[in-house]
C-alpha cells in the first residue's frame, strides 16, 4: 500500500550500519598526518619510559562531525577544553610527563589563564615610553597582574625546559579515534606507569565516508536530513586490547544527575576500566563523582549451585554473588561491587590559601594515589 504524499517517511533504524571497532577501522580513512603525530608520541613515551617517569594521556576538548568532506559545515560540541587544559597542568606539577592529545584551538595548559574571551592577554600588557637614547617604548606587564602571572609562567617554562609536555591536536572524531589507538599501543610498553585520562566530550554519532557528502550541501532543497550511525565504543578495545596494563580513567558526563551513578557503574562493568568520574555538565566546574570497583573485575566466573545460599563455594575471599540459571541450571555469578566518592570544592579545606582552587588539583591528588597502588600492585 503506498502512503498518501502528506504523511512523512521515517527511515528503518535497520538501514544504519553498526560499527564494531573493527568494521570500523577497515572501513575509514585515516587521517593525513597521522605516521607524524604518532611517532611524536613514540619518542616521548620511549622518553619517558627509560627514567622511569610516568606518562599520562590527557584528551581534551570536543570533536567535530563534518557534514561534507570539503568540509564547510561540522557538527560540534559544548566542551572547550577546561577540564583537560586544567588537569595537564597539575598532572605536570606531580611529576608526570603529559600527552595533550586536544581539540585543535581548543583551551591549552598554562595559555589556557589567558583566553582570549576571559582574559585576553593584551589587557595584561603596557607600554613605557622610552628613556634611553635608541627611543623604541617597551611593553611591560602591568604591576597588578604579576604576581599571577609568574608561576604561571614558571611552570611552562620547566615544561618547556624538561620537554615535559607534548602536545597533539585533533579536529574531527574520525581523527580522534584513529589517534587514540594508534597513540595507546606506544603508551603500551610503559605498562602500568601509563595513564589514559579521557575526558575530551567524544562524538556519539558520525557520518561514515560512504555517507558522507563530497561537496558543500546545497541549501535550495530548503531541509536537512542526517542519518548518523553510532561511534563504536573504543574503551572496551583500548582496556582488554590496546593497553591491557595501564590506568584508565574516562569522564561520564550527563544533564540529569539521577543518571550518573547508575551510568557509570554501567561504563565500569562493560569496559572493565579502573575508574569512571561523573560530572554534571552544570556542576562540573566545581562537583565530581568518582566510580569505582571495589575489587578488581571478576566478570565471567560461574560456579554451580550447591546448598541454598551458599556463599562459600567461590572462596571467603569472594564478592557476593547473585544466583542465575543457565541452560536450566542453577549458577552463582559474582556481583560487581562499587563505590562513590563525592569531590566538592567546598569541602576543600583552604588552609589559608587566597585565590581560586580548581577542581582538576583536586581530581590529580585523588588519581595520583589510585595510580601508585596500581604500579605497586602489579610488583
Ligand atoms: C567530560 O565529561 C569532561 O569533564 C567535560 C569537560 C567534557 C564535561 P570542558 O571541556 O568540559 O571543561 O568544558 N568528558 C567526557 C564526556 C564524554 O563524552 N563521555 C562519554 C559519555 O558520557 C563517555 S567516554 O558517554
């Protein structure tokens, strides 16, 4: 039966392509530049690696979803970098090396003080008209901002000097995920010393390249429609495949508040990862959550049902576990146990300290501590 013209068509959710990881990499183009960047990232990670340092992967800012590959339109995101740009520079100050892997023109540690739309670096500056014979003024910082700026200036400085701080930019999500797995297999011999930090806001949706438009859409057909398909879920590769050993933390971001616990305990029990940190995307300047396990994944291990309730058949040492039936039999599956801490800023004691405290030092001090009992669990 054919519909009358007025009714609109929906499309099948069935036409869309699902992309596992895999389909996924065979099938899209990886991005020009990427040999570069990654060997970049091999140098500094082998680096690194040879003195012992820990090196730490902090993703930052939004990734785009162009909409013709002559790209003039993109698909965007809120996030501007704060978070990541913030973290990097208190990972640096707790004597890690620092991978920035960040949206191109996104926020970066230490410029990051000086935006251009909060504090555009020009109002800092003066200039003196000259007093000696060659006549040229010189520009100097206005007194009132020094004392700021000094350490500020410090801490990218011993960056700079230490070669501390590595800096990679992406722009579409496309890039992002092929730098992700290219950059974790390097990362990979710096075993349980390497850090994933993933908090750059990841695109859920994208166009592949068969869907994509080659030349500037037109606007005379007067609408739009997009049909996106799912961005795989490349956590799951980079934690049981990629980089087995290290410390992976990713960011759980959401509007509705109820959903952050439940959301993350849900990311820990797919992935199989060491931590999840929930932000409110309202609250996250100044309230986090952080998610965890309380004992490492167990996943996957069944043991028959003896006597009703018997708790004891996986050993005292074991988790609680939950009673199922498979194939008609009775089973104990172990239950993922978890536990929340709440970071708030204004539980953050100040101890005479003026000025702002950021959250990410508050974050950093909490990570720095998880990572240690992770390295010295594994001697
Ligand atoms: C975050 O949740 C970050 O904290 C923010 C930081 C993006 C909120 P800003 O750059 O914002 O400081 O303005 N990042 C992860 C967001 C995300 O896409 N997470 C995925 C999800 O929630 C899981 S990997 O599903």
């Amino acid at each position: 039966m054919s519909l009358p013209q007025h009714i609109p068509q929906v499309h099948a959710a069935s036409s869309s392509n699902q992309f596992s990881t895999e389909s996924y990499f065979q099938t899209q183009r990886p991005p020009t530049g990427l040999d570069e960047k990654v060997n970049r990232v091999t140098a500094f990670s082998d680096k690194w690696r040879q003195v012992g340092k820990k090196v730490v992967l902090v993703t930052s800012g939004g990734t785009t979803v162009p909409l013709e590959s002559n790209t003039v339109r993109f698909l965007d995101n809120f996030s501007a970098g704060t978070r990541g740009a913030t973290s990097a520079e208190y990972f640096l100050k707790a004597g890690y090396a620092v991978i920035f892997l960040h949206r191109l023109h996104s926020l970066r540690p230490f410029s990051r003080h000086y935006s251009h739309s909060l504090n555009p670096f020009l109002d800092l500056l003066t200039i003196t008209e000259s007093t000696s014979p060659d006549g040229q003024p010189s520009v100097t910082v206005d007194k009132k901002y020094t004392a700021t700026l000094i350490p500020i200036l410090q801490a990218y400085h011993t960056a700079r000097a230490q070669g501390t701080l590595l800096s990679i930019d992406f722009q579409t999500v496309n890039e992002y995920l092929w730098l992700l797995r290219a950059i974790a297999k390097p990362m990979s011999t710096l075993g349980r010393k390497g850090m994933f930090y993933l908090a750059a806001a990841v695109s859920d949706f994208f166009l592949p390249d068969d869907k994509v438009a080659e030349h500037k859409i037109q606007s005379n057909k007067g609408t739009l429609s997009l049909e996106m398909d799912q961005v795989p879920k490349v956590l799951r590769p980079l934690v049981q495949e990629w980089n087995p050993e290290g410390y992976i933390v990713s960011f759980k971001l959401e509007t509705d508040q109820a959903l952050l616990i439940p959301k993350s305990r849900a990311a820990l029990s797919r992935y199989g990862h060491q931590l999840v940190i929930g932000n409110d995307l309202h609250k996250r300047k100044y309230e986090v959550v952080f998610v965890e396990r309380k004992q490492q994944p167990i996943g996957g291990i069944l043991a028959p049902r003896k006597g009703k309730g018997d708790q004891r058949l996986l050993g005292a040492e074991t988790p609680p576990v939950a009673e199922i039936e498979l194939d008609g039999e009775k089973m104990f599956k172990p239950v993922e146990e978890y536990s929340e801490k709440w970071l708030r800023l204004a539980d953050v004691p100040r101890d005479g300290r003026e000025g702002e405290i950021e959250i990410e030092e508050v974050i950093i001090q909490e990570l720095v501590d998880r990572h240690e009992k992770w390295i010295a669990a594994a001697q």
